[in-house]
C-alpha cells in the first residue's frame, strides 16, 4: 500500500488530522502515481489539497526559503540532507498536484 494510500485511511480512521494526510500525501505523490490516487482520493481530501497547496511557493526563491518544521530530538550529522529531500519529494508533490487540481 502507498504512503499516500495509508494517508488517506488513517485520515478515514481518525488517526491523523486532515492536515498530516495533507502532508504525507504531497511528500509521496509521483508522476507515476498520481493518476491512481486522483481516483481514490475522497472529493474532501482533493479540496482539502487545492485550498492548502495556496500557502506554498510559486517560484524558486520561494522554494529555497521554505522551512518545513518538526518536532522532537535529532541525533547525529546529516539531517540537513533529510530534510532538504523530504521538502524536494514535497515540492514535487505540490507542484504535479497544483497541475491536476487546477479549479
């Protein structure tokens, strides 16, 4: 089952807030998985991800500033390089979203 897939049924469940299955889909939507999850995804959750894709940037300056935040401890060297991948993977998933979700 996909990463966006669990997102959709924990959010269906009540495990996580519409705002974490949010997240969890942008960081895991592919060119090769998008068309599976557009016919899934409930009508909600897509208008839920159109409203929400507007606080994200629109260009690369925007892009290079944006933070993503979390919480907790980390230890050891390279998490730099985890988190500028977990916001690439979230970049990619916004911006083909932003694409199929046009209104």
């Amino acid at each position: 089952m996909a990463t966006w897939e669990k997102a959709i049924k924990a959010y269906k469940k009540g495990i996580i807030t519409l705002t974490e299955a949010n997240h969890k889909i942008y960081e895991s939507i592919t060119k090769d998985n998008v068309g599976a999850f557009l016919t899934k995804a409930p009508i909600p959750l897509l208008k839920s991800l159109q409203k929400d894709m507007k606080q994200f940037p629109n260009d690369e300056e925007g892009w290079k500033k944006f933070k993503i935040l979390h919480m907790g401890a980390y230890a050891g060297t390279g998490w730099d390089k985890v988190f500028e991948e977990e916001k690439q993977r979230m970049r990619n998933g916004v911006e083909i979203l932003r694409i199929c979700l046009e209104e």
